[in-house]
C-alpha cells in the first residue's frame, strides 16, 4: 500500500466529484502542502486502480489531468 492511498480511498468514497478529477485535485493538493515532492513517484496505475477500487482507465485519466494541470 502506498502511502498516500488510504487517504485517497477515504476521499473517494465520501465524495460526489468524479474520481478521476478528485485524483487530479489530490495530487495537486499533494504538491501544494509538500506531501509530495518533485521526483517523487505516484504509484503505477494498475496498482493504484487496484488500492482504490477503480478502473484503470479512471486512474490513467487522473494522472492525464493531474499533467495537465499540476505545474
């Protein structure tokens, strides 16, 4: 399990935002408040899908919103 996915799986099951966009806001939120790092690595997308119970394809989009909007 990787560390930022319990609270990632808490966060999808109580919201009504889209996963793949709540995934997107996450990572940004990740970067803004240093839990995550440049030169960090997200987990694979087969992994993470798997953590959070979702298909591939919705993580594949979230890390594809998260490129286009986490500079």
């Amino acid at each position: 399990m990787y560390k930022l996915s319990p609270h990632w799986l808490k966060q999808i099951k109580t919201s009504d935002k889209p996963a793949y966009l709540l995934i997107a806001d996450l990572i940004a939120e990740g970067v803004h408040n240093g839990q995550l790092v440049a030169r960090d690595r997200l987990p694979p997308l087969r992994d993470l899908a798997v953590e959070l119970e979702l298909n591939y394809t919705t993580v594949a989009r979230a890390y594809a919103e998260a490129r286009a909007t986490v500079v």
